[in-house]
C-alpha cells in the first residue's frame, strides 16, 4: 500500500493546456535537493580557499544560465519549416554543421592464409575439422558470389558509360549541325541586307546625278538668258 501511494504520489497531473505538473509535494522534496546541491558545492568551494566572487563565478556556472523563453511557431505550410529551419542554422553561424559519411560497401573477408585449429594427418579427422571445413567453404562461397556481382556491376557501369559517352557524341553532332545551318542562314540574310542595301545606294547615287545633272541644265539656261542682248524697239511698216 506504501508503495503504491508513492507512486500515486509521483504521478504528473495533467492540465487541459496539456502541460505537466508536479504533484507539490514531489516538487518541495526536489527543491531540497538542489539546495543541499549548493550547500555542497559551496562548502568543497570554501574548503578550496576561494573568495566569494569566485564561489559565485562557479555557482553560476553551475546552474546555467536561465533559458529564454521561446516562442512556439506553428508550421503550417512547407515555406514556413523551411523558414524555422534557416533561422535555426543561421542562430549560430560558428556552430559546424554535420555531414553525415558515407557507409562504407560491405565487402567479406579475406581468405585464412593460415587455417588454425586442424588436426594433423596423423589423426582422424573429426568433427571440429568438418565445422572448420564448413565455415571456411561458407566464406568463400560468399566471397565468390560478390565478386560475382561486383563483375557484374562493373560491366553495367561500363555500358551505361558507352552508351552515355555514345549519346553525347550524337547530341554534339546534332548541335553541330544546327548551328552550321543558322550560320548559313544569317550568312545569307546578311548578304541579302547588303545586296538591298547596295541596290538602294546605287539607286540614290543615280538619282543624286540626275538631280545635279538638271541643276547644271537649269543653271545653263538661266545663265544664257542672263547673258542675252537685249533687243532694240522697232516698228514693223505696215503692221498693225
């Protein structure tokens, strides 16, 4: 009966805010414990021959520092872990980060060079010699079988790579050739804008000519009827 009011005793109480708390009797008896703690540490600390300023340093140390309280976040989209998750790296930025290793293949043993525990030809072989036998055929029938399928993967990983390197080749082809042909074809638009371009500045040349050509003509005549006499008034006998 003692024993079970006990640990009615040290059951946690449940509260509707789902927190837990302790039963106070339970509570009081941890508090003396913590303080007969300090009574200890402070007692070895004066036997030690240090100052107060120093046994306050330790206790301090001791207890840690009070933890901040923080707030609870709820995540409810994947932005938002990702966003706890970055605040949580970047709180500490000295702190390393762990890179997991990489397992290592699991490879068997060696074969024995030595095998022990073998009786000589002088004596029957017995039963200890056939459980030698048996575990030592086991192991390299095992051995067998993965270097069986290490060939094995070793061959895929090297078709697998032909056919990789194979498929390059090709798309580099490809390439190759669908860039020699838009080459081509701006090569040929260029020498088409050059061609209609030159055909419009021989037009404009052409034209430039004529237009001079009918300025001269044009300066000419106003020039001889500039450079004509002018003529004396007469009456024609007879005329009207």
């Amino acid at each position: 009966d003692e024993r079970v009011k006990k640990k009615r005793k040290r059951k946690l109480v449940l509260i509707n805010n789902n927190c837990c708390i302790m039963n106070p009797e339970i509570r009081n008896e941890v508090e003396l414990k913590k303080q007969r703690r300090e009574e200890q540490r402070i007692d070895e600390l004066k036997k030690a021959g240090k100052s107060k300023e120093e046994i306050e340093e330790a206790l301090s140390k001791y207890k840690g520092k009070e933890k901040e309280k923080k707030e609870v976040i709820v995540c409810h989209t994947v932005q938002d872990e990702q966003k706890r998750k970055l605040d949580r790296l970047m709180s500490n930025p000295n702190k390393e980060v762990y890179i997991p290793q990489q397992r290592k293949e699991w490879k068997p043993r060696d074969p024995a060079e030595f095998v022990r525990h073998v009786m000589g030809s002088s004596a029957g072989a017995g039963s200890g010699e056939f459980h030698v036998y048996r575990n030592i055929r086991k192991r390299e029938l095992k051995r067998q079988e993965y270097m069986e399928k290490k060939t094995m993967k070793e061959e895929l990983d090297e078709e697998f790579q032909a056919k990789m390197e194979a498929n390059k080749e090709k798309a580099e082809d490809s390439t190759n050739k669908k860039r020699a042909k838009r080459q081509r074809r701006k090569q040929k638009k260029a020498m088409a804008k050059k061609s209609k371009k030159s055909e419009a500045d021989q037009q404009e040349k052409e034209q430039a000519d004529s237009d001079e050509e009918k300025s001269d003509q044009e300066s000419e005549e106003e020039e001889e009827e500039n450079n004509k006499e002018p003529e004396e008034p007469h009456f024609i006998i007879g005329g009207k």
